[in-house]
C-alpha cells in the first residue's frame, strides 16, 4: 500500500465511523433544541437498538437492514414515550437541571438493566456479509460500513427534509429558537417536544442498527457514544443537523488519524483535547453562527 | 355597552411572591383600539402575558365574548382567537418570512384561512412579499415589525394585542405603524395596544387604561386621556422636558 492509500484508507474509516456519532449528535442537537439539556441517555438507547438488532438477528433470524422497518418505528414510538413518561413535566420548569438529571438517571438505568439482562461480555453479529469487502482502486472499504454509510446519510436527510418540509418540523425549527414565542402560535410545547424526542430516538435506532452490523458492543459502551457525540455536536454548532454531522465525521477522522499516526492510547485524549481547543476559540462550533 | 369582546375582571398577578397587578379590570368592545398606557414596569405586558396565558391570574376571570379562559393554555387561548404579537417582535429569525407567517397560522381554525390570509398580509405589507424567501433575521427592524404583526394577522385574530410595537423604530416608522394599526382597525379588526408612546397611542385608541404600579388608575376616551393635564404631566410632559 502507498504512503497515500494508507490516508486514504484512514480517512475513509474515520467518515465512516464518523457519521455513527453524527447522527448521534443530530438526535442530541434536536433534543438540545428544543429542550435545552444534553440527552446523555442517547448512547445507551444507540446500544439498547443495537441489541434489539442483535436478539432479532440472533433469535429470530431477521436481517439487521432488515429489521430497520421494526426499529425505526419502535424508536420513534419510545422517544415521544420517554418524553410524555419522563420528561413531561420537568420540561415545564425554568430550571432544566431536573430534566438533565433525569437524563443522566436513564442512562444509568439503562446501562446497568442491559449488564443484568444480557451479560457485560461483548456482542458481535455474524452475517453472510458481514465479512465482504469492496476494493474500488487498492483501498479497502467493508460493506457493512459502506451501509452504516449510507444509512447514516439516508437518516440525516429524512430528518432534514422533515424539519424543512412538515408544518411540525418547522415548529420544531421554531421552538428551538424561541419556545414561548412558539406557544404564541398556539403551537403545544409538549408536542413539539415529543417530536423533537421522537426524532432523536429514531435517529439513536438506525444508529443501533448501523453500529450492531459492523462492530462489537456491550451494555457500557453507551456512555463513551455519548460523549463522543456531544463532541461532534460541540464542533458542529448546536442547532444544525449537517453541522452535527459533519462535526461527527471530523470527529471520526480525527480518531482515526490520531490512533493511525500516533496510537491507539492517545486517539481518545488527543480528540478531547481538540474538543476543548475547539471550544476555547470557537464556542458556538466549526460551523455555528456566533451568538 | 354593546358587545364585550374581552372583559378582564379584578385580577392579581403574582410573579413567585411580588404582586404584579391588583385588581385589574378593563374590557375591549368588538371592534375598537383599546390602549394600555403608563410607566415601565406598571405591568402593562403582564397583563397581556395573563391575557394569553402565559402568566395564570390568582384572583379574577378573563373572558372572551362572554366565555371564561380560566385554566386554559396558550395554545388553547390562541385557537379561540386572542393573539399576541409580543415586545421585542421575538421573530424566528433562522426561519424565512414565509415560514414565520406559515406558523402564524398554525392553529386548526386558522389554517384553512391560509392562502387568503397570505393575500391580505402581502397586500398590506408590500415589503415581505418581495422578501419571502428571506430569513427573518435578514429584515430591517421595520419589516421586522411588520413581520410581527402580519404573522398574528395570520391567526385570524378577534382580538389582536400588540405589545409595545413602535419600539426601537425611526420616527417614519412609528408612523407607518400607528397608520397601519388604524388600517387594520378600519378593516374590523379588534387590537389591544400597549404603547409607551403614549400620545400617538391615544390619538387612535377610541379608549385607553393607564396602568400605575400594578393598578389601573385611570380610564376614558383617548382625546379625553390626550387632553387630561395630569396625563400631560405624568408622561407626555415628562417625555418633553427630557429632550
């Protein structure tokens, strides 16, 4: 392999990877919108799908890609769940704290209820293609993250058009700039919310999936998905879903990059230490309008 | 008098322990300008925001063409027809102007309404046809504040309450809109106006309240507001010896 195949290669697995914590980070920014808190449980509910892809794969014999028609709604379903459950009434409070806390209580729940029910020890699912390569032109690209690809992209326009192009989505876009404002309209801050919370669950399902095809998990890998795509959100800019995503493939490149010329030990500190640079001197984002 | 739009009847508003209005009561007769006026914090938006919903009254009713809002949230408020273009215009400035007016008209009784209200919008404010596709953000604070207005303009409104909407704007402006609002009036439209610029308020109002500290301490006619020598003194004269 030449000196530039080998970047090649490493650009092309930290955009792959990448696009898992940008779609991620556009279920947090959504979220961030419109209530105004990091959803720290994200990471854990990405986990939790990839094990529903997992007992489906394995149980039941249903096709990862497959299986999207079943997740994508249940996704959608919890999310909006979780708010009127959960979130319904911290929501109405000035103080946001609760409704993080709240947050942050899930992702434990969710955690440790995974170690209990399904063992820490890590899962991998096997298909026929898990193993299959494309080699356009010397480099090495697996299907299965060429499909993360693609189904990352497919997700982050879906949400895009629907924000764009729905009587909702552009209360969404409202709300997050202004929810008292929206409620002027006469619009319900409750159900802007379950949608925003909906959409931010259903991205967290196809990225279960996505992640469940291509890489090994276990219940406590949640939490580093989840701080790593508050970094993505962080360089994107909150309040910008292509923002999100192109922050999360920086972010993935930068990863990859990092433990390719450096090492492995030192990608993750060297990405957090990019994060608070990042923050230092752009604190609305790479890509976010100043405030 | 014939035809009671909005009666607010002897309401206290609390923020948290502080009394912010004391037994207030005004009423809006179906096709008026009624004018709010007074000092900074007298509690001329709390009074809107209780109105709308956003603040609950501890004491007191509010009813719309005789029907009580009691308990009622914004957005329910909203669908029956009270609408509120708040001070400081709070536009959705990453939005386009279509989108804004878009959501001016999101409740289900104005909806069907659109097209026509779209039409009535443009042809009173030239401006934001020509700039539709624009961000909000990208306006003049002029077109911002007809934006405002088109977008409650939107909702259908039997009662249209402007917070404060001359604020910030050049002389001309201020103009514009005093005109515009006596347009909208002529058009049948019923408008609740919280003004500091109390003299070009009360030359339209046909009626007006002056809000003091939390209490309404005086009410009549606008011309006969206009002519009174204490309201001279108390505000409009204040403002002229400052200058």
């Amino acid at each position: 392999m030449s000196e530039f195949e080998i970047i090649f290669q490493v650009l092309i697995n930290g955009i792959l990877f990448g696009t898992m914590y940008g779609i991620a980070a556009i279920g947090l920014s959504l979220i961030f919108g419109t209530m105004r808190i990091i959803f720290f449980a994200q990471g854990a509910i990405i986990i939790f799908f990839a094990y529903i892809c997992y007992w489906l794969f394995t149980l039941l014999g249903i096709d990862p890609y497959l299986s999207l028609i079943l997740v994508i709604p249940a996704a959608l379903l919890l999310g909006a769940g979780f708010y009127y459950g959960l979130f319904k009434e911290a929501a109405a409070l000035e103080q946001k704290e609760v409704s993080l806390l709240i947050a942050i209580g899930l992702l434990w729940l969710m955690e440790n209820a995974m170690m209990v029910a399904w063992t820490p020890n890590p899962r991998t699912i096997v298909t026929a293609y898990t193993s299959w390569v494309l080699r356009p032109g010397g480099l090495v690209i697996p299907f299965t993250r060429l499909m993360a690809l693609l189904i990352a992209l497919l997700s982050a326009v879906g949400v895009f058009v629907f924000l764009k192009r729905t009587r909702i989505g552009t209360a969404v876009r409202a709300a997050s700039e202004d929810m008292e404002s929206t409620t002027l309209m006469g619009i319900n801050p409750n159900w802007v919310n379950a949608v925003a919370f909906a959409l931010g669950i259903g991205l967290a399902g196809t990225a279960g999936v996505a992640f469940a095809t291509v890489y090994s998990f276990d219940p406590m890998y949640g939490f580093t998905f989840v701080i790593m795509s508050v970094i993505a959100l962080a360089f994107g800019g909150f309040g910008n879903v292509f923002g999100a995503l192109l922050g999360g493939i920086i972010l993935g490149v930068l990863q990859s990059g990092a433990s390719f010329f450096v090492s492995a030990g030192w990608a993750d500190a060297i990405c957090f230490g990019t994060f608070l640079l990042v923050l230092m001197f752009r604190p609305q984002g790479l890509f976010g309008k100043k405030v | 008098m014939a035809n009671q739009l909005l009666e607010v009847k002897g309401i206290d508003v609390f923020y948290g322990d502080g009394q912010a209005l004391w037994d207030v009561s005004i009423t809006v007769e179906e096709g008026a300008i009624v004018a709010l006026v007074g000092a900074n914090g007298a509690g001329k938006t709390t009074l809107l925001k209780t109105i709308s919903g956003l603040i609950h009254a501890r004491k007191g009713e509010i009813l719309l063409s005789g029907k009580s809002l009691s308990n009622l949230k914004p957005q329910e408020i909203v669908d029956r027809g009270i609408i509120h273009v708040p001070e400081g215009r709070r536009l959705f400035s990453n939005l386009t102007v279509l989108e804004n007016l878009k959501l001016g008209a999101y409740v289900p009784r104005a909806r069907p309404f659109f097209a026509e209200s779209l039409e009535r919008v443009f042809s009173l404010f030239p401006a934001l046809k020509t700039r539709k596709d624009q961000k909000a953000g990208s306006l003049s604070g002029g077109e911002q504040q007809m934006l405002a207005i088109a977008r409650g303009i939107m909702a259908q409104p039997k009662l249209l309450m402007l917070d404060e909407p001359s604020l910030g704007l050049s002389p001309i402006l201020v103009k514009t809109i005093f005109e515009l609002i006596s347009a909208l009036n002529e058009q049948k439209a019923t408008i609740l106006l919280v003004e500091q610029n109390i003299t070009q308020a009360l030359k339209i109002a046909h009626r007006a309240y002056v809000l003091k500290t939390g209490e309404i301490v005086m009410s009549g006619r606008g011309d006969e507001l206009l002519a009174n020598e204490e309201i001279r003194k108390a505000y409009i004269g204040e403002r002229v010896s400052k200058r």
